[in-house]
C-alpha cells in the first residue's frame, strides 16, 4: 500500500474515557519516534490525549492514566455523588496540570502545529470545534468540557456556552479533517474493527438536560452517527485514503475502568500497534519538524 506523507496527513483521535490509555501508547510511540502530524483533532480522552501531544510531553498521558491513580484516584462513584463526576475532571484539569505533571504551555504555544479539540454545544447541539494557542485557560476549559461525559459529568462552560463531550456530536472527527483540506488521515479509535454500538435510542428522564433539548436529542440517536462514521472510516481504509490504529480484538476496558493491569495491556497495545503501521508513514522535514 502506498505510503502517507506525514506532512500532509491529519491525526484523528477519538475518545472513549479510560479506553483513551490505547490512544496514549500510540501517541508516545509517535513521540519516540519523532513524529509530528500538521493537523490534530481529538474529541474526549482524544482531546486530553492529543493536547500532551501538542504539548510534545512523551509519557505524560501515560503517567496519568497508570500511575496518578496510585497517587490520588480520580475515578468513581464518590466523585459522581459529590457532583465532580464520576471522572473528577475538576481535579484532573486544575490540580493535575500544576501540582502531579506540569503542563508545558510555553512548548504548547511554540508547537507550529494546529490542534483542535471537539466540544458539544448544549444550546445548539452542534460540535464546536476549537483551536487555541493564546488564552491557556480557555485552552484547559475546552479540554475539560470536550471530556464531559454526558450524564456522568457535569455540564463545563466555555466564554459563556454550556457544553458537554465532543462525542455527543462528533464521536470521530475525521470528517472535519477532511473538510480542513486533510485527505488522507491517520485515525486512531479505542475499539476493535468490526465494533458497532447496540441499535438502542438512548433514553433520558425528562429532569436531565431538562433546558437543554437539543443536546437531549443528540443524545438519543447517538448510536447512529457513531456507527455511520465507523462505516465511513472502513470505506476510507478501504480506499487507501486512511490508517487506522485500533485494538485488534474486542476489549474489556470500560470508561470508567480502574484495573492498572488492564490499562497497562491496552497501552502496551496501543504503542505495538502504532509501531506496526511506521513503514507506512513516510516521514519528511517538514511533517516531523522541531522547535
């Protein structure tokens, strides 16, 4: 198969909660490898992923997700019931970046390469598609809101604008890639070919999302959209037109999963697997740029 110039090809990365750690293998393989995509989209624990990404911090995605939670566990019912979520985003986007990993915003900024995060907006139930280089706070807001799972986390806003995870609306922004001027694009999901959500319109008591009716009816047919654009991904594997990273069997990692030793074997994947598809990617100048 031909090759992808990395200078012309985007990086898709979706989410999936803690699934994302496959992701964060992937990416430090990247990194080890000096390999610097122009173009990133990531929605979810994608966006959380690819912004250690942008930031350039080989293994910072990794220590959060394998070995934070030794230190200060983030996930659970206690912080769903505390109103946190039951992924304590506030801890993990305001503590984490300053006090356990420090966040490198000056390398951030200085990245030559755009980064974009999907958030879902409550008011329109439209994506919204952010790039931010300058305000760092808002930088971290949109990161966090593109992380809030519906239901289980709260509403974060964003300059005024209620908005919850990115893939209510745009589960895998390829896409939006595409429309970016991107047409061939590495993808990376957090589940196996040939995965498809159950046919079930996801049903909401009437109190949530209550003065939020069109993010309540995203909400409902999700599973179609996420399932349309699996398909499409197929069809651009198909035609050459995409890589696509993704665990090679089904897996039993859930959003929430706190098992380190299951998280450490999907990493571990995740790292083989980007190590697998390399020959295929023809590195150039300007695609694995330094600064």
């Amino acid at each position: 198969m031909e090759s992808m110039n990395i200078a012309t090809t985007g990086l898709v990365l979706e989410g999936g909660g803690m699934r994302g750690v496959f992701t964060a293998g992937v990416l430090d393989y990247f990194m080890d490898q000096g390999i610097w995509f122009p173009f990133t989209v990531g929605v979810s624990a994608g966006a959380s992923n690819g912004i250690s990404y942008a930031s350039r911090q080989r293994g910072r995605s990794r220590y959060c997700d394998l070995e934070l939670p030794k230190i200060r566990p983030y996930v659970g019912l206690k912080y769903l019931l505390r109103g946190k979520g039951i992924i304590d985003l506030e801890f993990l986007f305001h503590e984490f970046p300053e006090k356990y990993y420090p966040f490198d915003y000056d390398a951030y900024k200085a990245n030559p390469n755009r980064f974009i995060m999907v958030a879902s907006s409550c008011l329109t139930g439209q994506a919204e598609y952010i790039e931010e280089k300058t305000d760092m706070r808002r930088l971290v807001n949109v990161c966090e809101a593109s992380c809030s799972m519906p239901v289980l986390c709260p509403v974060k806003w964003v300059n005024g604008v209620p908005m919850v995870d990115g893939g209510v609306c745009d589960p895998i922004p390829v896409k939006f890639a595409l429309r970016q001027g991107f047409r061939k694009n590495v993808i990376v999901l957090t589940r196996n070919k040939g995965y498809r959500k159950p046919d079930k319109d996801f049903r909401l008591p009437g109190f949530i999302y209550r003065k939020y009716p069109a993010i309540r009816e995203r909400l409902k047919d999700r599973y179609r959209q996420y399932n349309e654009v699996l398909d499409f991904i197929d069809k651009l594997e198909a035609d050459g037109n995409a890589i696509v990273i993704r665990p090679q069997r089904p897996i039993d990692v859930s959003r929430t999963e706190k098992d380190l030793k299951k998280l450490q074997n999907l990493y571990d994947e995740g790292y083989s697997l980007a190590e697998a598809v390399k020959s295929r990617l023809s590195i150039c100048q300007t695609g694995s740029q330094t600064f």
